[in-house]
C-alpha cells in the first residue's frame, strides 16, 4: 500500500465515525439505541442484515476454501445461507418484529421470562454472550490478519485499531449507526467487489475467460462439493443457517424488530436472501481463478484474496478492497456488539441487580454504551488467542464454534415464539439447552477424529430434537404463555398500532 490507499482507508474510517456522530442526535433512549425505534426502512433493514453476516472470514478462511475446492464455497456457504434467510422470512421475521411492536421489548430475548422463566432466560443470554465473545475474537482475527499482510502492521496492533474504530461509531450511535455505517459499507464493497472481478477477468483474457477458466484450474474446482465439504455438510449447514440468519445470533433478529411491521421485516428477509444468493458468486469468482494467478503462502491457502489483490490491483483500487475487506468484519462486529449490549442491558443486568431494574432512560442508555465497550474490549483479547490449540484457527471458530452453539442458543428462542410448540415449557428449553451445549464439547473436544459435519449438526439436531419431543411427552401449559404466543402470531397490526404498542411493556418483564 502507498499514500493513495491509507488516504482511501483513513478516510474511510472518518467517514464511518461521522455516521455515528451523526447517528446520536437520532438515539434518545435504549429503544432507539437497540432497535432504532421501529423506524428503520425496509429496504435499509434488509440490506444491513445482509452485511451484519459477512465479516473478513470470507476473504481469509472462505477464500482458502475457494483457493483449494473451488466452487464449493459458494455451494456450502452463501447458497445455504439464502435459502435459510427466505425460510426464516415466511416463519420468524413476522413474528420477531412482533415482539417489539406489540411486546415493546428492546431485546431479542427479552420475552423469554414470559414465554419460559427467568432461569431460560438468563441461560440463554449468558451462552450467547460468551459464544458471542468468540465469535466475533475469530472476526478481528481474520481482519487483523488481512490488514498485516497489506500493511506489515502485528496482528494485536490491527485489532486494536479496528476495534477501537468500531467501538467509536457504533458506542456513540446505536442501531442507527450499524445500519447507516452498513449501508456505506455496502456501497463500498460493491465497488470493491466489482473492481477485483473485472481486474481478475482481464488478467485471465477477457470476458471468455469467465467459462474457459474451468479447463486449466485443478481437477474438481467445478464440483459443488468436495473435500470435507460433502452434501451431508451442505444439508447440516442449511439447517443451522436457517436458524442461525434468521435472528438465532441476535443481531439479525433486530434488524426486522426495527422495521415498522411484520410485513416489513419479512420483505427486508427477503432482500436480504436475494443478495446472499448473487452477491457472494461475485466475490468468489477471483477467489476460484486465484490458483491460476498467485501461489499461496500459508497451507490453508488463507492469504490467498490478499495475495491476489496486491498482485493485480492498482494503488488506490487496492486502497477500496482493504477498505472493502474492514467494511465487512465491522458491519459483523458492531452488529454482534450491539445486540450483546442489548441482552446485557436488558436481560442479565436486571436479573442480578435491583438497581438496574429501576434505570432511567438516561441511566440505561449510558450502561448500553458502557456494555458495548466492555464487549469489543472482551472480544479483542480473544482475537489474539484466536490461534491457539483451544480455537485451532480462524476458519475452525467460524465453522464449529459457531455451528456448535448456535443451536443450543437459538432453537428454544426461536421456536418459542411458533404455536406448534406452545407445550415446550422451560423443562424443554433448558434440557435442550444443556444437552446441546454437550453434543458440541462431545464431538469438539471429547471424541477424537470426529467428522466436520457431525461437530457442526450434532449440537444444534440434539437441541432440536429435544425441544420438540419433550413439548409433547413433558408438556407445561400455561394460559400466560398461550396469551403471549397469541399476540406475536396474530395478523399484521398498522403503523399506529405498532406505534402505539411500543409503549406496552411485555408481562413479567421490563
């Protein structure tokens, strides 16, 4: 990189702090700050939950499974992903934006302690934020990683920066922040994406080159699945990803609280499927060719995007694929911290302090900021652990972490909010719960050689099947429960009414 490209990278995070800058004159109380006030546009929800999904994994990890598979990186990872969300459109995004519009919850699990009991509740909230914790670790790794092979800049320094930066803009403005930063970040790496595909078409030879390349790339590039990434794992995938886009880990499911109605969350899932299904071939398609243009460097081929951008790209234009590159992880990042904050805020913190539960508006809001600091803060010292024996690499964090948790974490929520399993009560939520978080130290670390795809399915099926059988077989009727199930699942509700129940506060909660 030269002068031209950190003008375009320091521009591009100052341009990002005025957004949240900006942002804060918008954010009068947790409400606004958690789910911008049910003001959020369809179009701008569904685009910012498409970006709050990416991160620098996909230039790191995916892009060395591109590397070495070829098109079984999109095949196994963005398709599945698409179809989750459109699945997740028609049974959850209606009923997640009910849970602000009719309950007035600002968090996403705010509505455990009437659906289930406090002690669901705060099981769930206290696995997610620790999964949360790690997750996002593997995410300033994977950026870290980036911005030293551009740069020459340690690995612990470049997660100090990007998070700090981060922590500015989304600290300072909330969701609004997010979105609007995300909306930025999406014009960017559309740029970005589209400069790199056209420099990787016309190093190959042209327009033609898009339907010649397969002949001279390795044996099996073209295959949809290879290596560990069969269509056993293809199937386990879509099914976490169904649940795990589609408001599992939080800080999609705020993105259709935000909107003004159901309607609207649904056809913001629904853009959002529509993008993770075109979008990502773009990005591949340099990553599929790189094996013909680069060599890499590392035996997981993780540097390979890098290498290929320095290579090709000229100064400047290498300037907007870094910037394209921090777009992604901190749209993920300050997504993740955001809904983080908001379980903390909302759900933990007045469950163990009587205090909290008498905040004002004003007392709230700053704990919301103050817990979004706390959690980049956590998430940065675990990004320099990211490596170790405990994690075994970025891609491996992302994968099985991930898929591991995020059942335990999500189906009891999710699932909790559709009339079929009004009979599982906290009995089948926290069993569920437990056993899932078994199944993923079981298959990780307890049983040797494990398959890929059994680490990343056994979890979230063992959580699955749980909650189903045990609603039937250990039933816990509840006329509260039914009453709650009634209003998230009733007919769409007007603007003035979704307005005018924002001021109603769920029951048995804040």
């Amino acid at each position: 990189m030269n002068s031209f490209d950190w003008a375009v990278l320091i521009g591009y995070f100052g341009v990002m702090v005025a957004i949240g800058v900006w942002s804060h004159r918008r954010v009068a109380d947790v409400g606004d700050f958690f789910t911008a006030g049910g003001r959020m546009p369809w179009w701008l929800s569904g685009i910012s939950h498409h970006m709050s999904g990416y991160s620098a994994v996909m230039f790191t990890g995916y892009a060395g499974i591109a590397y070495r598979y070829g098109i079984t990186s999109y095949v196994t990872w963005s398709f599945p992903i698409a179809v989750g969300i459109a699945i997740g459109a028609r049974l959850f995004a209606g009923r997640l934006n009910r849970l602000r519009s009719r309950l007035g919850v600002a968090s996403p699990l705010e509505y455990l302690k009437s659906r289930y009991d406090l002690r669901t509740q705060q099981a769930l909230a206290w696995s997610g934020v620790l999964l949360k914790i790690v997750d996002v670790g593997a995410k300033w790794a994977a950026i870290a990683t980036l911005l030293s092979v551009f740069t020459g800049i340690p690995l612990d320094r470049g997660i100090l920066v990007t998070g700090a930066i981060t922590g500015v803009y989304c600290t300072v403005g909330g969701l609004w922040a997010d979105a609007l930063t995300e909306l930025g970040q999406f014009v960017i790496q559309l740029l970005a994406g589209v400069a790199m595909l056209v420099t990787v078409v016309r190093a190959l030879g042209g327009a033609g080159g898009l339907w010649t390349v397969w002949d001279r790339l390795p044996d099996g590039h073209a295959q949809p699945t290879a290596g560990p990434y069969t269509l056993t794992f293809l199937l386990a995938y879509l099914f976490i990803k169904t649940f795990e886009y589609s408001g599992g880990m939080w800080n999609q499911a705020q993105r259709y609280m935000a909107t003004r109605d159901a309607r609207s969350a649904r056809r913001s899932a629904l853009l959002s499927a529509g993008l993770w299904l075109v979008w990502p071939a773009v990005l591949f398609f340099p990553m599929w060719a790189a094996p013909l243009l680069v060599a890499s460097g590392r035996p997981d081929a993780s540097d390979a995007y890098a290498l290929l951008a320095e290579r090709l790209l000229p100064h400047g234009l290498l300037g907007l694929v870094v910037v394209g590159f921090f777009s992604h992880t901190m749209a993920m990042c300050s997504s993740d911290a955001n809904a983080v904050a908001a379980v903390f805020t909302r759900d933990i913190a007045p469950a163990v302090s009587a205090r909290a539960r008498g905040w004002s508006h004003r007392a709230g809001l700053l704990a919301a900021r103050l817990s979004t600091v706390c959690f980049l803060a956590l998430s940065m010292a675990i990004a320099t652990q990211v490596d170790s024996p405990a994690f075994k690499g970025i891609i491996t964090v992302v994968i099985t972490w991930v898929a591991g948790l995020v059942g335990p974490v999500s189906i009891p929520f999710l699932l909790g909010m559709v009339p079929a399993f009004r009979r599982s009560g906290p009995v089948a939520a926290l069993v569920s719960w437990a056993a899932g978080l078994f199944a993923f130290w079981l298959t990780d670390y307890g049983l040797a050689d494990v398959p890929l795809q059994i680490q990343i399915v056994a979890p979230v099926a063992t959580s699955l099947v749980l909650f189903c059988v045990l609603g039937p077989v250990w039933p816990e009727p509840s006329a509260e429960r039914d009453a709650l199930l009634a209003r998230i699942n009733g007919g769409d509700e007007g603007a003035g009414a979704a307005g005018a129940a924002r001021e109603t506060a769920v029951p048995g909660g804040r």
